[in-house]
C-alpha cells in the first residue's frame, strides 16, 4: 500500500472515530449524565396524553388528542405512533380505553 493510500485510509478510520465520539458527547448532558432514550421520550409522550384526557374529562378521537397536545405544549405528535402507543396500552389493560373507533379515554380506577 503506498503512503498516500494509507494516509487517506487513515483519515477516513478518524472521521469514523470522530463521529462516534461526537454522537457519545451529543447524547450526554453536562455534568456527565446520559441523557433520556427515545423509549423514556415515548413515555412522556404518554404522559402528554394522559393530562390532555385527565384534563378533558371524557374519551377523545386521536385527532383531537393530537390537536390539543400541540396546542398546550407545541408537540407534533404521529398519528399513527399515538394509535398504536395507545392500542398497546387498551390491549394490556394499563390506563387507557378505547371507547369507539380511534376515541381513547381514560380506564377508571
């Protein structure tokens, strides 16, 4: 391998290890604290909702779920990510019902 060619493969090893490095900084807050996964920002997506149908006080369709957490807390949330997330919550039985097609609630204690 001539020089030039191992010196070029050599830069292209440190980008990598760079990046690496810059993502570990990234995702680590000042202090040295990780910061939350993507699966923690789920759940305070979940969260969101349910002050948003606490606050409601009745069932909502997912279009006006996602309407009103944007409104009170400037989050776009998926359409589909929401259904789904909720879907799994009715079928485990954890906090959420499903009162009609796309209309969540609230389970009663």
């Amino acid at each position: 391998m001539e020089t030039n060619d191992w010196a070029k493969l050599q830069e292209e090893l440190l980008k990598a290890q760079l990046g690496v490095i810059r993502n570990y900084l990234k995702s680590v807050e000042p202090g040295g604290h990780e910061r939350k996964s993507s699966q923690s920002k789920s759940l305070s997506h979940i969260r969101i909702i349910t002050d948003v149908l606490s606050a409601a006080g009745s069932p909502l369709h997912v279009s006006e779920i996602i309407r009103l957490v944007s409104e009170r807390h400037g989050i776009t949330l998926d359409r589909e990510s929401v259904v789904s997330a909720l879907t799994k919550k009715v079928k485990k039985g954890v906090t959420f019902t499903r009162t009609g097609p796309n209309i969540f609630g609230l389970k009663e204690t």
